[in-house]
C-alpha cells in the first residue's frame, strides 16, 4: 500500500465521487477473486489500484491471458 498514493490525496468532492462509486461497484475497488480475464482488470479503480499495489499482487500467465492473485504464505 502506498502512503503517498493518489486515493490519498483527493479531495473532498472526488473522494465523494469515489465512494460513491465503491458502493455501487464494488467490485472495481478490491481484489475479490482469485483469477481475473484482461476485461477485468481494464474496469479496476486506477486509483486502488495504483494505492494498494494491484501490479503486484496479480501475477499475469501469458499462455491463457489471465491474471491470477499471487497467494502470499
């Protein structure tokens, strides 16, 4: 997660604007599933995206184009 991130740094009316949006897709904004198709991933938040790092906690296979969740044990 980074500290300096543009999420963190919104103001208030685009933060509004992002919670709102959380609220109705909440799937944009969070890393619910553990395999996710290229069509997925172009409709994630950029903004939790780059805050929470997404780049490197999906690792991408080549040979069927998806990305999967990097497990962490």
């Amino acid at each position: 997660m980074k500290k300096d991130s543009t999420l963190m740094r919104l103001g208030a009316v685009r933060e509004a604007i992002h919670e709102a949006d959380k609220k109705e897709f909440p799937d944009r904004h969070s890393l619910t599933k553990d395999v996710y198709d290229r069509e997925d991933t172009m409709y994630m938040c950029p903004l939790c995206s780059e805050h929470y790092e997404w780049s490197k906690q999906l690792k991408y296979d080549a040979r069927i184009d998806r990305f999967y969740k990097v497990n962490k044990e």
